[in-house]
C-alpha cells in the first residue's frame, strides 16, 4: 500500500507552542507542516490526509485559518479525513473551541477522524505581569500524547 500523504496546516503566533506539537505530529505521520497562507486549495489533491493546527486566540482557531477554510469550495466529495489540534492558555473549555471548527471543516467536505489539544504557556495581556501560565507547556508528556495521538490517526488510516 502507498504511505499516506499527509499535509498538517498550522497557524502558531505566541510562543511555536503549537508549531511543536504539529511538528510532534508530523514526525509521526511523514507529514509536511505549512501554515494556511502556503496551502493553495488546488494542492489537497496532492494528499490523503489533512491536518489543521492552531493556538487558541479569544476563544477560536486563528483567523487565518478559519478565512482559509471559508474560502475553500463547499462539500468536496469524496470526503477527505482530517484532523484538528489545538494549544491554550485555559484548557478546560477545549471541546467548546474544536466545535465550531470541527462543523465548518465537515461542511467543507472533511471527515474529522480525531481531535487533540493540550497546554500551551501563555504571556498573553496582564498574564505578562505574573510571568505566564503554563510554564513549560507543551513539555515532554504533552508530545509525547500528540505522538500517541498521531500514531491511532494512523492506525485509523490504515483500517480504512
Ligand atoms: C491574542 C491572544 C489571545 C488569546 N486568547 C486566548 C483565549 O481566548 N483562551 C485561552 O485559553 N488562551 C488564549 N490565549 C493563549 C494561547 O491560546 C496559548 O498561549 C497558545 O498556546 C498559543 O499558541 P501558539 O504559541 O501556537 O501561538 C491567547 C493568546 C494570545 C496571544
């Protein structure tokens, strides 16, 4: 059977905490990582799998990459899986982030086969004044979760 071609898009503006855990996620898969403003629409074709990352910026992914997936052509068939993954200062509310992302990219035709967010130090506003949150985050235990989450993505991928 061919490797399965995967493309992981990313948007990471604060600290690369979310470039680390796509380029965790990448090494798993044989996956090239671009950012949404590098992926022209024509060039999915060119992959079996998708993959979408973000920080999480007033509660949503970035805009860049929500523009992105609003610009892409509506319900393109056959459906393509994807996945989604997500670093934040706050992480109990990660669930209420990935929805509304998770429904836009299935109107676009994905099938979203897993979801993964973890941690991410956060500096951001007056949390500057305290020195941050979540020092050290992602650390080694939270790459060591998106490894593991990149390799059920790709036993998905293998049963079909
Ligand atoms: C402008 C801005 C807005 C943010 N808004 C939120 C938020 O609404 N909720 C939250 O939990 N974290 C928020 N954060 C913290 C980031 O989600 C967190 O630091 C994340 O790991 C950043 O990922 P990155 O380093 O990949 O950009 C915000 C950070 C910035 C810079």
């Amino acid at each position: 059977m061919a490797a399965t071609k995967t493309l992981v898009i990313c948007k990471s503006v604060h600290h690369n905490n979310t470039a680390w855990v796509a380029h965790t996620i990448a090494d798993v898969l044989g996956a090239v990582v671009l950012t949404p403003e590098e992926v022209p629409y024509a060039s999915l074709d060119d992959y079996d799998l998708i993959g979408f990352g973000s920080g999480v910026y007033y509660g949503s992914f970035h805009e860049a990459l929500w523009s992105w997936v609003r610009g892409l052509p509506n319900q393109r068939l056959p459906q393509k899986p994807a996945f989604l993954f997500s670093t934040s200062g706050l992480s109990c509310l990660w669930k209420f982030w990935h929805g509304p992302f998770t429904r836009a990219l299935t109107r676009k035709g994905f099938d979203i086969i897993g979801d993964f967010h973890c941690r991410g130090f956060d500096a951001w506003g007056p949390l500057w004044l305290v020195g941050g949150i979540n020092r050290r985050h992602p650390d080694e235990r939270d790459l060591s979760r998106a490894a593991e989450f990149a390799r059920r993505i790709q036993t998905a991928i293998k049963a079909g």
